[in-house]
C-alpha cells in the first residue's frame, strides 16, 4: 500500500520532469529527463568549481548555472512549488 501510494505521489504528466517534494519546498527529479539535467548541473558546478580559483568568481559562476536551472525545474515541475506536509489527499 505504501509503495503505491508512493508511485502516484511521484507520477507527473507527460511534459514534466519534476515531481514536487512530499515534505518541504522543492521538486525531485522523476524522469530521465529530469535526473539527466540534475546531474549535467552538479557536474558542471563541480567542474567549474574545481576549475575556478577565485573563490568569488567560482560563485559568481554557480549563481549564474543555478539560475536557469532553477527556473527550468520550476516551469518543468507538475503541480508547482509550495510548502508541502506529507502526501497529497
């Protein structure tokens, strides 16, 4: 039972790649889609991180990917971002 209420809770529609979080504010990646551009994000802030010296430049450069990707994960989350307190009823 809980295993498919689970399922449902982080099923989307087609077009969206992002599920909203059960607790707290946020989405989490559910679909190939989703985890691939997650991961092609941490990738590169790590790389750049790693690559960059300064330390302000190295944020400067992080602000800068995080922004696009936060509006992507945003505008592909079904359901959109708010405070949650468990699953939906």
């Amino acid at each position: 039972m809980v295993i498919d209420q689970l399922r449902r809770e982080f099923t989307v529609r087609k077009g969206y790649w992002f599920a909203p979080k059960l607790f707290g504010y946020g989405a989490t990646p559910v679909t190939w889609q989703g985890w691939a551009v997650t991961l092609g994000f941490a990738a590169m802030v790590i790389t750049l991180a790693t690559l960059i010296r300064d330390p302000v430049a190295s944020v400067a450069v992080a602000t800068a990917l995080a922004v696009p990707f936060l509006v992507l994960v945003h505008a592909k989350t079904d359901g959109g971002w708010h405070w949650r307190w468990g699953a939906r009823r």
